[in-house]
C-alpha cells in the first residue's frame, strides 16, 4: 500500500475511533419494530413489519423467516437520485446489500422459535455519508429485538429467538493508515476498504474486501479484521445500552439469554 502521510479526518477522529452510533427507538408509530440508526452524518430508517404467514417452502413447519429490503431516498446524497421504482427494477447494489442484511439478521436468530411468521426488515437511507449497508444492520438488529419484545407482550412469542447480537463496521486503508469506520469522502479514496459482519461472540457471518489501484496483504488483512472488531464492540455496546430498559421491563436478562 502506498506510504503513509499525515492527514486529518474530516470529523476529527482517531484512526481507530468510529463514528458515534445513535440509535432512536420507537422512531415511526406503525411498525412493530423501528430504530433510527445514525453513524455521523449516515442515517438509516429500520422498520420491522411481523406478517402471521411465511415463504410457501416453511409453511407447516413450524419455523419462522425473515427478510429485507434496502432502499436510498433520492436525496439521501448531494445530488437526487431516481427512485428505484421508476426504473422497473432494484438496481444490483440494492439487491445486494438487501440480501446481506437478511442473512445477516437470520444468522442472529433461531428461527424455529418464532412460529410461522415473518419479519420484513426496511431499511431506507435518508441520508448517505458511507457505511450505509453496516449502519443498517446494527440498527435492523435492534428494531428485530423491539418487534420481538412486541410479540412477548401479546403472549404471542414463549421462547426467546434471540442467539446473539449482531452488528457491521467498515474499515480501510488510506494512505498508509488504517482507518475505522469510513466516511464516504475517506471511503471513495481508500486503496483498499472492507465490510465485517459478525455477532457478539466473534461469530463471523460476512466480510467483504476490496482493493483499488494496488494489493494489500496478509499481515494488512489481519490489521483490518481486527480493527473492525473493535469498531464492532462499540457497537454492540450501543445496542446493550438502548435496549438494556426494555430487557429488564420485560425479565429478559440480556439480548440472547432470556432471564429465570
């Protein structure tokens, strides 16, 4: 990678300090469960919508799914973008990175103790400064856990699903630096850039990484992953600490162990 130099982040953060991640419970009235997540300037809208019916190959077997959608507002970025309908068809990054969060929220969850239902995870952008789809997660994460605790209060879930916590984080090279929790502006410039998704417990369930314009290696591999893991605890913590209340209320004694 190309030698490193002295530059300051534009927010002013450490290398290794990610953005602080605010998540507002309760945020739209309807949904069962719904958070707004904000990692600095990167916004995203998590609503979770419980329907008592599941895909035709889970019907009479008990077991419960989950799915999502992704979507950006057209001025979730400095220059509108077309909404996605107009074109006939979700675009590839759009598809892909719905496709990640519902593997990555079902990778939390045991779904054979929802019953036969489905949670329709949306997650739409309002406005975009890198890390979109890692934001998502960590807030669709928490919205899951509130449409859960719904269901506990109706009667309607005696089994906790929750197995574990799960979060995303950015990282990248730029310049020589390894940085946590990229900004678009650091993100659109890094040589090299990479998504880790796991679950409290080291779980890994995705990485994505890339390089531009020249390699990294192996050691450089690993000096990413485990800074990504440190951003993740940040944010595993953030999700503790807004959720903490609303486990207690409920005798619930944390987020994958229901309380005796």
């Amino acid at each position: 990678m190309a030698q490193s130099f002295e530059f300051q982040r534009n927010d002013g953060r450490a290398d290794d300090q990610p953005r602080p991640l605010s998540l507002t419970l309760d945020y739209a009235k309807y949904p069962e469960g719904s958070v707004l997540a904000r990692a600095g300037d990167t916004w995203v809208l998590c609503n979770v919508t419980v329907e008592g019916r599941v895909p035709p190959f889970l019907r009479d077997t008990g077991e419960g799914w989950l799915t999502a959608e992704y979507a950006m507002l057209p001025r979730a970025t400095e220059d509108r973008s077309p909404r996605e309908v107009t074109k006939g068809s979700v675009s590839g990054r759009s598809a892909e990175i719905q496709r990640l969060i519902g593997r990555s929220l079902r990778a939390s969850l045991d779904l054979g103790l929802v019953g036969e239902r489905t949670l329709v995870v949306d997650c739409d952008v309002l406005q975009a400064d890198g890390g979109t789809r890692t934001t998502a997660i960590s807030g669709a994460f928490v919205a899951v856990v509130l449409a859960f605790l719904r269901l506990r209060e109706q009667k309607a879930l005696p089994t906790w699903p929750v197995r574990d916590q799960v979060a995303g984080m950015s990282v990248g090279m730029l310049a020589g630096r390894t940085l946590l929790d990229l900004a678009y502006d650091e993100d659109s410039r890094a040589g090299a850039d990479l998504n880790l998704v796991a679950t409290a417990h080291r779980g890994i369930i995705e990485v994505q990484g890339t390089a531009e314009r020249s390699t990294f290696s192996r050691q450089e591999l690993d000096r990413l992953l485990d800074l990504a893991e440190r951003g993740l605890d940040r944010a595993f913590a953030a999700q503790r600490a807004v959720l903490a209340d609303r486990l207690a209320g409920a005798g619930i004694a944390n987020l994958w162990q229901e309380g005796k």
